[in-house]
C-alpha cells in the first residue's frame, strides 16, 4: 500500500440473525437463515421438519457510498521513546500520550514508551491508523482505545512489524471505572485489514476489544491475553488474514445477549489458531463457518454458541477438554472438514442436522449428541443416559462423511435419530454400558450407509419403522482391533471393507444397495457369515456380554441364526447355547452357495414371548439381565416402565 494518497472505502459489515424467543426451545431447533455479506455469497438454507426459519441483518453504521480520509493527506505521528512528534493536523502529544480528535488518517512510526493513542472524535468521524512499524507500549492503559469515533480503521502497512502493549494494571481517570481492558480496545465499530505484522500483548485483560462489530480482513496478527483474546460485543467476523491467539479465558468471544441480531461470532476466510484456557469460540447467538482454516485447542469448549452454529465450509481442527462444538439450539454442518482430535463429547446441540461435508471425531464420551443444554449421557461406560426422551431433541444425517470414534455412545439422542443420506462409520466402545448408536426417541434409517460397531451389552439399532433393511450380528467372541470387516452380496460386489480400530462384539450394517430376498457375506477376522435379507432387521447372534440390550420395537423383521457346528477351521458355524446346531459345507465357496437355515425366528416387538430372547413389544424397550441387576444391587421394582428381568438361562421371569 502506498504512503500518499491513500484512499480508503467506509465499509458495510453485513452480519447473521441469530437469536430466537425463549419459547421456541421448548418445542424443538430454531435454524438461523441471515443474509451474509459482500465477500461471499449467500449460503444455502433448508427446510426441516421442526425448523422454524428467521432472517435478518446486522448492520453497522457505516451504509453510505465510497468516501476518502482527507483526500490523500496524512498526519505523521512519530515515536521517539517517552516523546512524539507530530506533523499534520487532528492530532496532539503529550510527553508519549497522543489525543486524536478529529476524522482522517494517521501514520504511526517508531516507538512510543509509556504513553499510549486515544481516539476522542466526533460520533460520525472515521478514523484511520496506518502502523507503519511502531511499537506503543503502555504502562497502565491500553496502548489504543478509541473512546468514540464513527468508525476505527486499523491498516497494517505492507511488509512492516508493528508491537502493542498494556499494562499489567489500569490506572483509571475516575473511580469505578472498567474500560477499556484490553490493549486496543474501541466504542465503536473497529475493523483491520493491510499485509503487514501486528503482535498483540493484553497484560491486563484482553488483546482487541471492541464494544460495537470487530472486523479482521486481512494481515498477521500474534495475540497474547491474560483473558480473551479478540472481543466483539456485537460481532466478530474474520475474513481474512492469519491469527493466532493464545488466550487465558476465550479465543475469540462475542458477548451481546439483548438483541438477536448481535452477539455472533462469523468466519470466512483466513487462518486462525487459537490456544484457549477456557472456550476457543464463544457467540451468544451464532457462529458460522464459511471458509477459512481453523485449529483450536482448549480446555472447555472448543466452538460454543448459546444458540446456533452453522459450519458450511473450511478446515477446522479441534481439541477440546469438553464439547469440540456445542450449541444450546442447532448445530448445522453442510460443508468444509471438521476433524476432532480430542474431546469429551464431539458436536453437541439440541438438534443437529448434518447435509454434507467430512467429520471424524474422537471422543471420551459421545461423538455426536443430541441434549438440552448441559445433558449428558452419564460419562464413559455408564448405563446410559436418562430413558426419557428430551423434547424437540433428534439427529438427522442426509449427507457428508461421518466418522467416529467413542468410549461413550458414537451417535447419541436423548430425542430421535434419522439416518437419511451420507456415510457413517460409528466406533463405539468396547466395554460395555454405552453402545454405538442409542436414541431415547424414535430411530429410524431410510437411505444412507451405515456401519456401527462396538460392545453389545447396550447396542441398539434402528427401529423396524425404517424402510431400509439392517444387518445386525452379534459375535460369539469379542472381535480384535485391527479386524477387517468385509461384506459383499451374493455376486461378489464388495458393499464395505474397513478396518476396525478397537475390540469390538457387535456391528450393525445398512446400505441402500442391501436388498429384500437376497444374500450377503460377512467375514469379521476368523468369522464367516452368510445372511439373507428378508424384512427390515435381520439379526445372527445373541449378545453374549451382560449388562443393557436396547431392543426398539414394532416390526415384523426376524432374527437370523447361523447354522450349527460342523468340522475343521473352515467350517461356516459353531453351535451356540440354547440353540441346535447345523453342519455346514466345509469350503468358503460350499458356504457362499448354501442357504443357511432360519433357525429360531423371533418377531422383534411382537407380544408373544420367543423362544430363548425374551422380546417385549414397546419403544426402545430394555432389557436387563438379572445378574447385572444384582451385581449392581439395583431392585426391580426401581425400574422404570418398559424395562424387564431376564434369568441367565434368557426366559421372562
């Protein structure tokens, strides 16, 4: 950018509604639709069930044509230590303390110890400061604040390093006062952009504070915190530019909860790193992702919206000591890649709608779930989560790459879960009391691909209302980590082949390619299994481990048994108790061609009782094997509605 005859654009920040009434959370998700601003282009709205739609816009002040900052003509603020010149108009030094008092632009060089730049201009005036390799370093102030001015326009000059600096404590002019608290801090509308170098070092409290929209479209900024490390109390949006922040409190923080339209967090574009202690986004009302590349690692929340977050596009790395995204309404992802390095739950929301884009999650407890506010499902290992359905609470996936990972529950809703489009490969865990999917509502599957996997003493599946079938198998022995799942139809064409990461008992596939009347081979390691599809669940195996088994009810869907026990390593089926074993042709291709017995066939969900299951009708029915019961020393007659006691040998008691 050149010295003379700078120009500058009064700039229209355009921002998202965000905020709905109280209300609406009580009967299900809110999705925002807002209209975004000039650098990109408007992002694409659904309509869902259970979705009511609200739009608007956030305007600043500035609405009006392109305008220049004194036609070219500059004010040169130089620092010479404990002393700065001036030369030009608007501005005024005291010793290193420099008053701006009127609108135009400002070019700051050199270094300015112990005093600081305050802007103190009319409502309507814009100011811009060119840094033009200065460093300001404030004893007890911040290094700029901008007590009041139409709008604050920070440019970086080309290819320079600039510094700025508070001090570890304020001395206020009156008593009682808190602001400003950060090393650059503004009233007003501030907005940063230019190629060159900014470090930021908020001793205090916060790095950049503005009261009104913080905008950064372009440069390098390295910012250090005591507390937060950018702060919009209206609106942050970021569009450009490299940032990387470490911060005490929260990354990035947008804090407005009295108007709707305001208190949003918006990105782009650009770079942002950012190592928080405690939140690395936080929005009262939104948070959206349209471009960008983001890396956060923090000790609570990675993203937090106390409302919505819509993430369309970018490259967003997380680590999270709690939620990697949580949002107290919606969390909507259509686009980009979301990777989960660390978490203790991965997206959490009350309602969450995934359309498109690749997520892999790793977590301590569930990779995606569906609560109000604070629910949990009881941590790693726990006998579930509450058995009562949450209101207006339910995942739905209609597209995108899901991949998860979970000691807890992989696809967890205290509410509904639907199943309609993408891929989804869902780890659950290996040790019992959680499974890889679990829905406390309806759970239903209707196109997609799906292979879920993990212990079988909580596992549960869609429910027979789905109209795409299910494959269901509960081994005999628990599977290594490592094993290979493999499963093709009757000529060959390989429907999946994926490696397992960690020990697992139980898997669940459905694809649109499984047909009603056909044959499917399943090979697990050692483990050669031939099903054939005839209604919607179609289940081999009993759990063999103890503790909860989910079984959703109504269908007509039967269970599936492998034939009995024959002779040598390639034999297809070994006997399995309660049940009468079949010998089976030795060789894979003998297996491939036969078609196994039915064996005992149980209508999931029916009201009479089957032989050896102990099947009850209802939904999410559970059943609970006695030992667990005793060993927990939990009394029947505690449970709740719905949920029944079997003896070891498996009947109704």
């Amino acid at each position: 950018m050149g010295r003379n005859g700078l120009k500058y654009r009064k700039l229209k920040i355009f921002g998202i509604a965000a905020g709905l009434a109280g209300v609406l959370f009580l009967a299900g998700c809110t999705k925002t639709a807002g209209q975004n601003g000039s650098k990109t282009g408007a992002a694409g709205t659904s309509e869902t069930a259970g979705i009511q739609e609200a739009a608007g816009t956030q305007d600043t002040k500035r609405t009006d044509a392109d305008s220049s900052f004194g036609d070219g003509e500059e004010t040169r603020i130089t620092g010479n230590g404990t002393t700065v010149a001036i030369e030009g108009t608007g501005a005024a030094a005291d010793g290193a303390n420099v008053t701006i008092s009127s609108s135009g632009t400002y070019r700051l060089t050199g270094n300015i110890t112990g005093g600081g730049v305050v802007v103190d201009a009319g409502k309507e005036d814009e100011v811009c400061l060119i840094l033009d390799g200065v460093s300001i370093t404030s004893a007890d102030y911040s290094a700029i604040y901008a007590s009041q001015s139409g709008l604050l326009t920070i440019v970086l000059e080309d290819r320079t390093e600039n510094r700025v600096s508070d001090g570890n404590t304020y001395t206020y002019p009156q008593t009682g006062e808190d602001e400003p608290d950060a090393a650059i801090f503004s009233k007003d509308d501030v907005v940063f952009e230019g190629n060159g170098m900014l470090t930021v070092s908020g001793n205090y409290m916060n790095g950049i504070r503005g009261k009104d929209c913080l905008t950064i479209n372009s440069g390098t900024y390295v910012i250090e915190a005591a507390e937060d490390g950018m702060k919009g109390k209206d609106a942050v949006e970021v569009n450009g530019g490299e940032i990387t922040i470490t911060a005490g409190s929260d990354g990035i923080q947008s804090n407005n909860n009295g108007e709707e339209d305001k208190g949003y967090v918006r990105i782009t574009g650009g770079t942002t790193a950012i190592t928080a202690g405690k939140k690395g986004i936080l929005a009262e009302t939104l948070v959206e992702v349209t471009g960008g590349i983001i890396d956060i690692n923090a000790q609570d929340d990675g993203i937090h919206s106390g409302k919505n977050v819509r993430l369309f596009s970018g490259e967003l790395t997380l680590s999270a000591g709690d939620d990697a995204v949580h949002s107290d309404n919606l969390v909507e992802v259509s686009g980009g890649t979301i990777i989960v390095e660390q978490s203790r739950e991965g997206l959490e929301g009350l309602c969450l709608e995934i359309t498109g884009g690749t997520i892999q999650i790793n977590s301590e407890d569930d990779g995606i779930n569906a609560a109000r506010g604070t629910d949990t499902s009881g941590g790693p290992n726990a006998a579930g989560g509450s058995f009562g359905a949450t209101e207006g609470a339910y995942i739905r996936i209609t597209g995108g790459n899901v991949k998860i990972n979970a000691s807890g529950d992989g696809i967890d809703s205290n509410g509904d879960l639907y199943l309609e489009g993408g891929t989804v490969l869902a780890e659950g865990p290996a040790e019992g009391g959680n499974g890889a999917l679990d829905y406390n509502g309806t759970g239903t599957i209707s196109g997609g691909t799906i292979l879920a996997v993990g212990s079988a003493g909580m596992f549960q599946t869609f429910s027979e209302n789905s109209s795409q079938p299910m494959l269901m198998v509960y081994f005999d022995e628990m599977q290594d980590a490592g094993t290979t799942i493999s499963i093709k139809d009757g000529l060959g064409n390989q429907l999946t082949e994926t490696e397992i990461s960690k020990p697992f008992e139980a898997l669940l596939f459905s694809s649109p390619e499984l047909k009603t009347g056909e044959t499917y081979y399943i090979e697990a390691g050692e483990q050669d299994i031939q099903m054939a599809v005839d209604g919607i669940l179609n289940q081999y195996g009993t759990p063999s481990s103890g503790g909860f088994r989910r079984i959703p009810g109504g269908g007509e869907g039967k269970l599936k048994e492998r034939p009995g026990a024959g002779t040598g390593e390639e034999n297809f089926g070994r006997t399995q108790e309660g049940r009468e074993g079949e010998n089976a042709e030795g060789s894979r291709e003998g297996r491939r061609k036969m078609q196994p017995e039915a064996g005992i066939a149980d209508n999931i969900g029916s009201e009479s009782e089957s032989e050896g299951t102990g099947n009850v009708s209802g939904k999410a029915s559970v059943v609970v094997i006695q030992e667990t019961l005793l060993a927990g020393n939990l009394p029947e007659e505690s449970l709740p509605e719905g949920i029944h006691v079997l003896g070891s040998s498996g009947s109704m008691e």
